[in-house]
C-alpha cells in the first residue's frame, strides 16, 4: 500500500468522525514560564495583566475579558452596567481606556502586603483616579491629584506629591503588613505612607466612596502585583523593564 494512499486514508477518517473525538482526549504538554516584568521571580505574582499581549484582551468590541497572565485566574471582567474599557493604541502603545468605570476581579487581591505596578495614563492630574478598591466599603488605592491615597473603610492617608499621570507612567506601591508603606512614579522619590487593613480589592479601577462608587478616568497599559516585598534590585529591574516596553525614562 502506497505512502500516499494510507495518508489519503488518514485525512478521510479524521474529516469523517471528528465529531467524535472523545472529551478524554490527554495531550502532554512540556512545562514552561512567562518571563516576568524585569525576570524577576514569579514567587507571589498575585495578578498580571498586560494590553501589549492582544491574546489576552476579548473585545466586543468593548472588553468583556483582559485574562491574568500570573496563572492565578484572577481574570477580569467587565460590569454589567456602565461603559466598559476599549482597547486601543496611543503613539504606539497599547491601553485600556477606562471612561467612568472599572472591571471585576475574579479573585480578591489583599491589599495590606503587596509590591504593586501600573504603567497608567490619566487624562489629568487632577480628579480621583482608583486603581484597586472594594464596591462594598471604601476600601482601597486611590490616585487623587498627583497623591496616593490609601482607604481602609473610609478612612484615607494622603502619601506626599508623588508625581504627574497624565503622560505615561510608572505607579509603584509597596505595602508592608508590618512597618512603613512607600509610593514612587517613575522610580522616583518614594513618599511613605502607613496604611493597615485586613481588606482585599475587588475590582481595578473602581472604588465606593461616601459618595456612592467612584471610576477611573483614565488608561492602564500594564498592571503586575506581588504579594510579598520585592527587594530593592527587583523593584529596579522591573521598572527598568516596564520604562524600556513602554516608552517611560526611568533612572
């Protein structure tokens, strides 16, 4: 039997019954890793999402889905009411465009110890810009005119100015379960802050305040959040690298 005929066999079978394919189909698979931001370890990547990988936003066209790329599914989702985010580019660089609203959180993220980055962009410096927040009490990161503030149900602590967002920009907060907590842009001045809470955000970009819930007016390109201390060569590495992907000088 002839080599050609056995594989027109082949193609005839597979097109026939591929209907019938069993669910109990196993394929192996070799094991690998994502780079991270800087190659810094993955050891308490808590949520990672990226608007560069394509793949990983669903659009209809609005977002419906921008997937985590830490392997810990905390995938995130549009709300049900409102205007949800688009995808888009600006001078090259991918975003999400946030108009007065926020996107839900698969699984909580505590807020009380976690080395966080946001490559954000805001249409202004001034305005209440959340990053992470609860929907249920006014808990949460809040960006409001060039400070950070932190809320843990309803009481806020101001850090001092730490910089302009409304060009493209580095975010990054250290918060310490224990001992003093630290905000930068762009690798900067950090301004220390305290901040104490048993809470976790639910959602990016959205917050509940004494005013009833508050969105972001504004763009994340990229968001990566540890729940452990980074030290201060991984801090660097991963602000390095986001400033070389996105365009931002760093020191």
């Amino acid at each position: 039997m002839s080599g050609r005929y056995i594989a027109l066999t082949l193609l005839i079978l597979t097109t026939s019954v591929a209907a019938q394919w069993s669910a109990a189909l196993n394929l192996s698979f070799g094991a690998g890793t994502i780079p991270t931001p800087g190659n810094v370890s993955s050891s308490g990547l808590r949520f990672w999402a990226d608007s560069a990988e394509t793949a990983t936003v669903a659009l209809n066209p609005r977002v419906r889905f921008w997937f985590d790329k830490s392997g810990e599914a905390r995938h995130l989702t549009a709300l049900t009411s409102g205007v949800a985010p688009y995808a888009t580019a600006v001078s090259g660089r991918a975003q999400l465009i946030f108009e007065d609203n926020g996107l839900a959180l698969a699984q909580p993220i505590p807020l009380n110890s976690a080395t966080a980055f946001f490559v954000l962009r805001g249409g202004s410096d001034t305005g209440y810009h959340p990053l992470l927040g609860r929907t249920d009490r006014a808990s949460g990161l809040v960006v409001d005119s060039k400070r950070l503030r932190s809320l843990n149900g309803g009481a806020s602590v101001l850090s001092g100015i730490i910089g302009s967002i409304n060009t493209n920009a580095i975010l990054m907060i250290r918060m310490n379960s224990v001992g003093t907590d630290f905000a930068s842009i762009n690798g900067g001045t950090e301004f220390s802050f305290s901040y104490s809470s048993s809470d976790s955000a639910t959602h990016v970009g959205m917050i509940y305040s004494s005013t009833g819930l508050r969105y972001l007016r504004a763009s994340l390109s990229e968001v990566a959040i540890w729940d452990r201390a980074l030290t201060a060569s991984e801090r660097t590495s991963v602000i390095r690298a986001l400033g070389t992907k996105w365009g931002i000088t760093v020191p």
